[in-house]
C-alpha cells in the first residue's frame, strides 16, 4: 500500500507538482486506502487502477497541478506561422523592391546609379577628366578660396550614387 | 465476454454522471473521500471497477464545484473534507435535470424494446 502511495509522490515529483499538494494527495490516499483496507476494499477495488504512475498522473492532472510544459505540437505550430509571416513578409519586400526599382532610375536612363568620386582636392583639369571618366557632367565655378585650381567642395558628396550623366558641381578656388 | 461488455458499458453511462453522485453524497454534510466511496455504496451504487474517484474529485475542486478544508476525524488522523460549493449545488441541479430528460427520452425509445425481451 505505501508502495503505491510512494510511487505516486515519484511521479508527483517528477511532474513539477508543488511538494505541498503532493504532500496533501499522499496522506489523504494513505488514511483512505488503510481505511478501505480496514473494510476489506483493495487497493485494486477502490482505485481501479493498478499502475500507480498512471493513476497520479491522471489525478494531478484533473487537480490542474501539473505545469503546462511547451507542448510539442503548439510549438511545432507557432513555426509555421512564424515561417509562413517570415515567408509573406519577404515577398511582399522583395515586390515591393522591384516595382520601386522598376518605376524610378531604371526606367529613366536604364543603367544603374554610379558612386560619385571624391574631388576635393584635386586639380581642376584633372577633376573634369575623373567626372567624364565616371560618366558625369562636370560643371565647375570658379570661388574664392584657396589653393588656386584646386577643387576645394564639391556636391553632391564623395560616395553618393547618382544616375550616370549626372552633373558634379565643383568648386575650384581663385586664390 | 458478454459480462465483460456489459460492464464497460455501465463505465461508460456512470462516467457522465459520477460526478453529480460525488457533489450529492456531500451535499449536506462533508465527507473525506473514501467516506464519499462508502456513502456511495450506502446508497447502493458501487463504484468498484469505475476507476478512482480521486481524479474526478480532483476536477470538481479546480473547478471550484467542491470546497475543502481539512479537519479531524472520528478518532483518526486529519482528513481532507470535500463538500459542495454554492456553484457546485448549482452544477448539481443542472446536471439532475439534464439527467432526467436523458433518461426520459431514452426510456421512452427503450420501452417498447423491454416488453419485448420479457415475452
């Protein structure tokens, strides 16, 4: 009899049941079953039940005293509806890259932008060679400031990208 | 084998309305739960071989149907006393209801079929 009430409190136990309430289960099955027994009721009889672990698990479970574990099959479920927003999502971005790729600069001179190089500090002529040989259209103001000839701002900025045939405004001191 | 069957079947009618014979055996005064088994069997329902009646004991208390409290018994050790609760009284007549239009309805269908074996 302490057997069966002993293998309870294992499985108790082992299902995170709180040593309190297993406790309480424990001594009210003990004083029960040696109560029955005094009347000749087995154990058999009066539980039903012969597999003690079977029998604690049912009743902790009906009690609401065994924790929620992470279902495997609720969790298995929660990864496919994050693939599936994960999936969706992606498509939606990836559309909506190509209808906005398709309506601006490629449909305007159908070449891809180019980075803008950096002139500042670059001499004059040799600044209107590097735009040309970046396919931009240089134009160059003449401001005071110094070095002479020297481009010394520039827009838009070292490292922008800009469709090709653009236009570079370089500033080139006076002196 | 055909005692067998008829007893699984009297497993299955009980275990739909075991529990309404658990909240009326403490309906007017607690009872520890093998004492419930005895008032049971007072009454003349066994319920040998209907499995525990810890766990649907269990149930009626996370459901809050029963209350409990402990206290001690007749020269024994403290026992865990189940009685019914305000909603579990309210759960019982329901439940008696429900159990008297099932039995009649069913009856009436039986009825006819009951002559007819006794003949």
């Amino acid at each position: 009899m302490t057997a069966f009430v002993e293998e309870c409190r294992q499985e108790w136990k082992r299902l995170g049941v709180p040593n309190l309430l297993a406790e309480e289960m424990a001594t009210e099955l003990e004083s029960d079953l040696a109560e029955a027994e005094a009347d000749g009721v087995s154990a058999a009889e009066m539980l039903g039940e012969s597999d003690p672990r079977r029998f604690a698990a049912t009743w902790a479970g009906e009690r609401g005293l065994v924790s929620e574990r992470p279902q495997p099959g609720r969790s298995r479920k929660r990864f496919w509806i994050v693939l599936a927003a994960v999936l969706v999502l992606g498509f939606v971005l990836g559309f909506s890259a190509l209808v906005f790729l398709a309506t601006t600069g490629a449909h305007t001179t159908g070449a891809p932008p180019t980075p803008v190089p950096l002139f500042v500090g670059v001499k004059k002529h040799q600044a209107v060679v590097l735009a040309r040989a970046n396919s931009l259209d240089p134009a160059v103001i003449r401001v005071p400031g110094r070095p002479r000839g020297v481009v010394i701002a520039q827009a838009p900025a070292a490292g922008a990208r800009v469709r090709r045939g653009s236009t570079v405004l370089l500033r080139v001191g006076r002196g | 084998m055909r005692r067998m069957a008829s007893e699984s079947r009297r497993s299955q009618m009980l275990r739909g309305v075991l529990d309404l014979c658990l909240l009326a055996v403490v309906l007017d005064e607690p009872a520890y739960g093998y004492e419930m088994t005895r008032r049971l069997r007072e009454r003349g329902l066994s319920t040998v071989g209907e499995g525990s009646i810890y766990p649907l004991l269990g149930r009626l208390e996370r459901d809050g149907l029963v209350a409990t409290h402990r206290a001690a018994s007749d020269g024994g050790p403290p026992r865990k006393y189940y009685s019914a609760s305000p909603s579990g009284r309210r759960a019982l007549t329901e439940g008696v209801r429900a159990w008297h239009d099932v039995r009649g309805e069913v009856d009436a269908v039986l009825a006819t079929i009951e002559g007819e074996v006794a003949r």
